[in-house]
C-alpha cells in the first residue's frame, strides 16, 4: 500500500512552517527504511524458522543462521539511524526486536497516513503519530538541528488514551 503521509503543521508560527516542511519529510523517509529493514529481516526470520522445522530442528531452538540474521538486523539497523539520531538515542544500541507488524507499519501501511508537527522554536520539532485502527500506541518524535540536518533526539510512546508518555530507547 505505502501511501504518502501528509504531513499536518500545527501550533507552529509562521516563520517556522518552512523549516517544519523542510525538515519532517526526510524524518519520515527514515522511520520508512526502518520499517523496510524489519518487515526484510522478520521476513528472513519465517524462513528459516520454515527451514528448521522442515529439517526436524525444534522451533525453540537457536540455530547459527538464527544469531547471523540478528547480528546483520543490529549492524544495519545502526548503519541506517547512526547518522540521522542523536548520541542520546545511540548510547542504547540497536532496537532489540523485528515482528510483524513493524514498528510503524501502522503508519505506512495503512490508507490515508498522517503525521503531526509542532515546531515552537527554531531549536525543536514534535512530529507525532497516531494509530487511527487501533489507537494502541502514539509515537512523538523530537528532533533538534545538528549543523544543517534535524536530527532524531527522542522517541516516546503512549498506550491509548493515556497522558503519560514513556521514553523509547530506540528509534
């Protein structure tokens, strides 16, 4: 499906909507090969779960293809995020996990995606996200500038209709 997420500016004076515009697009594209990374390597996974059953291997079982594919999934994964997040988001590594869903395929799967953005000074945006199926989770995304780029400087995520958001350690 992949549809384009548009992209609603609001709260934002003026003088600060072209740099929102300017700065969320490329944001997105990498929450976009993010999710591309995990649906590919949870893909791989299936297989070669597939693989062990077929060769009598019991599915609890951790295989040396199963530690190469994790290991592949951690490199790239940093590969893709090192140079667009903060060291605050660094410190903690790699994301942990690939399933299915992914992450944000509630965002890039789904029809009519939208993103929200705030940007209040000239040192932070809000990008957030809403999951219109579910209402499970709700992402917010700080970014701040480093040089010429936006960089990702916090993830955090609230459950429902809660208030409270929680800090995500990875992107």
């Amino acid at each position: 499906m992949s549809e384009p997420v548009k992209i609603v500016i609001e709260n934002t004076p003026e003088k600060f909507r072209s740099m929102a515009e300017a700065a969320v697009p490329p944001f997105l594209e990498l929450l976009r090969q993010r999710n591309k990374l995990e649906q590919e390597i949870f893909a791989r996974s299936q297989k070669l779960r597939e693989e062990q059953a077929a060769a009598g291997i019991s599915p609890y079982q951790s295989t040396p293809g199963d530690a190469a594919l994790v290991e592949e999934y951690f490199r790239r994964y940093l590969e893709l995020v090192r140079p667009r997040c903060t060291e605050k988001l660094l410190k903690w590594g790699p994301a942990r996990s690939y399933g299915k869903p992914a992450k944000y395929d509630y965002l890039f799967e789904r029809p009519e995606p939208t993103v929200y953005v705030t940007m209040k000074t000239a040192k932070r945006i809000v990008v957030s996200t809403e999951n219109p199926v579910s209402h499970d989770y709700r992402y917010r995304f700080v970014l701040r500038p480093f040089g010429d780029e936006w960089m990702v400087d916090g993830v955090e995520c609230a459950f429902g209709n809660e208030e409270h958001w929680s800090s995500e350690r990875t992107l």
